[in-house]
C-alpha cells in the first residue's frame, strides 16, 4: 500500500526542520563535561547534525530561536512525481525553565502545485527535563493542520515524543547516542491502516549515532515506513545541516525505497 503524497511531505517538512529545531537545544544537549577542542568549535558556530529523519523529537527550540528549511523527494509514495516542502519556524519561551513552544509553517508540494498553494501549520510543546543518565526532551504536539488550499489527502496528526541523549563515549567519534519514541494517529499509524483512513493510534521509534562531531547517521521507524539518512554540518561557521536520505527502506509504504533531501538552517535573534 502507499501513502498519499500530502503525508508524505507533512513527514519531509517534519525532517527538514528538525535538525534545526535540535540546534536551538543541541548546544545544551550534546555538551560532555569536558569538552574536546572540536567541540568547543562546534559550540562556536557549527551546527549539530539531525538526529531523526521524519520521526518528530521530544526537543525543540527556545524563545529567540528561529529556523527554516527545505526539503525535496525524487519520487512520492503515491503519484511517483518529484515533489518538495518548505518550512519556516521558531520557538517561544524556555523549556530548561518552564515550557517552551515550537510554531513551523510548511508549504507542501512546492515543485508541482506552486510555492503557497497549500499550507499547513504545526505546533508542539516540549520541556526539557535532566536526569543523571542525561538530558530528556518531552513534546507534545500537532502537525498538517490546514490553513490555505485544498485537495489534502490526509488529516493532522498528533503525538507525543520523547528523546534522550546519552553520551556512550569519551573519545571524539561514535561518542554520543540519540534514542526517540512517541506515539501519535495520523501518519503515525500502519501504512495500511493509513491508506484505510482508520483514526488509530501508532507508535515510532528512532536513534542516531555520533559518528564525528560534524556527522551523525539516523535510522528511523515512522509508525508507517522504515528511513535511513546521513546527517552532516559541512560548514564550521555556519549553522547549515544536510541531511539526505533513504525513505521507506522495505518498502512498506510504496512500491519501493525513494531518495530524500532535507537542509535547514537556525538562527537567534
């Protein structure tokens, strides 16, 4: 069974933004109590690589933070066409203090409908909480909300993730492990119980590894379709990540696996 093309770029705009929406807490996050030298670089300028690649995590970002990214598939999941997203967001208030709040605005379908054409919006409060085994992200939120055009073939969908980082490592590779479970309806949900238009409940899963300070690589469970991706921050001044992928390994949700591409990028102001 396939999925519609609507939840398939609701889930790439989901991954192009969360490299971003890490980086506003990675600086926290990915701090070990003895920083090498190319850490402290990473803290100056250089972005942290992605950590999931569709799955949402339970981080986000704080007030001031902003981001925006894009996102392109070679082939969707339903009508084989090439096809894109676009997301801009931010973050209000602390989640180290209090809670905070994570707001994106997507336009889905940008390569053949048109930039704008249909819009969707997202919301999730998280909190960060710190723990002796390290820090834990809880989110809860809702995605594919529909704000302008028409032609959705898929519902918004809620979850509740959480995520937990975990230094395995003292040297500077393979040094640092992600590890993210939620559950949600929606595009959370079996493909087949999707493609049926059931309102049940699913549950995804997914981990990263550390493999240098610029890179990590990703395996990621939706609920529907199995991602494997590469993460990477090429630049040492510039908080640019690039995360390609591998979207629906086994072909679960379509006829066979696509080739994805996600970039984003954050700021504070």
């Amino acid at each position: 069974m396939q999925l519609r093309s609507s939840a398939s770029l609701i889930a790439l705009a989901v991954t192009l933004a969360l490299p971003a929406a890490l980086q506003a807490q990675g600086r926290d996050v990915y701090k070990l109590p003895v920083p090498s030298q190319t850490m402290m670089g990473a803290e100056m300028g250089r972005a942290q690589p992605g950590v999931a690649a569709s799955s949402p995590i339970g981080f986000g970002p704080s007030q001031g933070d902003i981001f925006a990214g894009l996102g392109y598939q070679a082939k969707t999941g339903t009508v084989g066409d090439q096809d894109g997203a676009l997301s801009v967001g931010g973050g209000f208030f602390n989640p180290n203090e209090a809670v905070g709040l994570e707001v994106v605005l997507t336009s889905l379908s940008t390569v053949r409908s048109g930039f704008g054409s249909r819009l969707v919006g997202g919301a999730k409060i998280h909190k960060t909480l710190q723990s002796g085994m390290g820090p834990i992200g809880v989110g809860l939120g809702v995605e594919g909300l529909f704000l302008n055009g028409n032609e959705f073939d898929t519902k918004p969908s809620v979850f509740l993730a959480a995520t937990t980082v975990q230094k395995i490592s003292d040297s500077d590779m393979f040094n640092t492990a992600t590890f993210n479970v939620g559950v949600g309806n929606g595009r959370f949900q079996g493909a087949n119980e999707f493609v049926a238009g059931e309102t049940g409940i699913g549950f995804f899963v997914s981990s990263s590894l550390r493999v240098n300070p610029w890179s990590s690589a990703i395996l990621d469970y939706t609920g529907a379709q199995l991602n494997m991706a590469f993460s990477f921050t090429p630049l040492k001044n510039m908080p640019l990540v690039i995360t390609p992928s591998i979207n629906d390994v086994t072909g679960e949700a379509g006829s066979a696996a696509r080739l994805g591409l996600a970039a984003g990028m954050s700021w504070k102001y």
